[in-house]
C-alpha cells in the first residue's frame, strides 16, 4: 500500500513538472504577437530598405529588427493628432530640440536622435556615402531652415531608412573592437536606439536588460524590453527577410 502511494505521488510530481515546463516554454513575451505588424510594414517597403543597406553596408536584417518595436508601436500604440504633429512642428522649427522633441515617421525617430547622428558623424570625421549633416557653421541657411530640412527628411520613408543606416554605420563605428556577432549587434544596437546612442557599450548592455516598452518606466502594465523583442524579431522572422531582401 505504502508503495502504491509512494508511486502515485511520484507520478504527481512528474505530470506537475512536465505541466511547468509546458507552461514556462509556451509563454508569449509581451507585445511578440505585434511584430507580425512589423514584419508586414517592412516586407512592404524591403525594396528601398534593400537599396539603402547595400548603399551604407548595412545588414538589412539586423536593421529591420532595430526598428521591429518602434514599427508596431507606430500603428498600434503611438500614431499622434495631425494637428498636434503640426504644432510640434512648429515649435521645434522656432525653438529646437531642447523645447520639443516630437517623434516622426514609420520608425519614430526624432530630431535630437539626427542632430546627434550629425554631430558623431561631424566630431568622428566619419566618411559615409551621402552627407546627412547640417552643419550650421557651414550651411548657407540658418538655423530654423535648417530644422525644417532636418523634420523634412523625418517624414520621408526613404530618408528615415537612410537614417537607419547611418546609424548602424555610428554604431559599427562604436563597437568596432568588439566582434560582436549579429544577435550581439541586435541587442546591443537596438538598445542604443531605444535608450540613446551616445551612452558606452556597457551601459548599453546593462539597459538591453530593461523592461520598459512600450509605455515607460512609469507606466504599471507588464513590458517587455525594447531589446528582447528586436531579438525575437531577428530569430522569428530573418529566413523570409533574408529571401525577400
């Protein structure tokens, strides 16, 4: 009798374990579900990213999964007012990034996030195919002009995408002694997307660690990192980019 039971509770344990482990590798990670969104916006415009990656060198698949999060965000979660975007633009064009600092375009980039691609680029004389920078102490126009060119080009797709690859370019600059692999340079670039270029590699690793996105640090509802879903985007969907790009 007493090995009956014994056997019994054993078979307990063991169909409760399998039932955890069922569990634990079925779990979805927060927001997996909308990258299917991304993947149909990139697949839709993978000619012009095709054509920018080669022109930059650029790895058209770690580029698309930077830029995976921001895209579902853009649709699902974060499209603004038109009359608002209007406003922003106003404000940034007259007073700069300092007082307004809007998000733009498919991949939500900002201005700041250009003007510091053109002040590495500037400081690390860094040769790329096309010369993005505004370099006010050069430019025949001032300064207002100048953001206006600069938010002009945030609401082009082909210039966004162009962005996109002088920043993967800033960053190749920056871990260039590292020999980060591609999944590496998911994370580690996708990170310095999410949380701003300018901070050290290690710093990079330690943000990739945070769950923040899509609502911020001081919003309660379960997140994800930033990071984390570029990732899964690169393993979930670069064999049908990879055949497409």
């Amino acid at each position: 009798m007493l090995r009956l039971e014994l056997q019994s509770m054993r078979n307990l344990i063991f169909n409760v374990n399998i039932t955890i482990f069922i569990f634990i590798s079925f779990q979805i990670i927060p927001y997996e579900d909308e990258l299917e969104i991304s993947f149909e916006a990139l697949n839709h415009h993978y000619i012009t990213i095709s054509k920018y990656s080669t022109f930059f060198r650029a790895e058209p698949k770690i580029i698309s999964s930077i830029v995976a999060p921001e895209i579902f965000r853009y649709y699902k979660i974060k499209i603004k007012d038109l009359f608002e975007t209007k406003i922003n633009r106003v404000v940034y064009i007259q007073k700069g990034s300092d007082y307004y600092n809007l998000s733009t375009g498919i991949f939500q980039m900002k201005p700041k996030f250009v003007e510091d691609l053109e002040a590495y680029i500037l400081k690390n004389r860094i040769i790329l195919p096309i010369d993005i920078t505004l370099d006010p102490l050069k430019s025949k126009f001032d300064i207002k002009t100048l953001r206006k060119i600069r938010l002009d080009r945030l609401e082009s797709r082909e210039w966004q995408v162009a962005y996109l690859c002088v920043f993967y370019s800033v960053m190749d600059h920056k871990s260039c002694n590292l020999n980060l692999s591609d999944q590496q340079k998911v994370k580690i670039y996708s990170t310095a997307y999410n949380f701003g270029f300018n901070k050290s590699i290690a710093e990079l690793e330690r943000l990739s660690e945070f769950k923040l996105f899509p609502w911020g640090k001081k919003n309660k509802r379960k997140q994800s990192s930033y990071s984390e879903l570029s990732l899964i985007f690169y393993k979930k969907f670069s064999k049908y980019l990879n055949s497409l790009i």
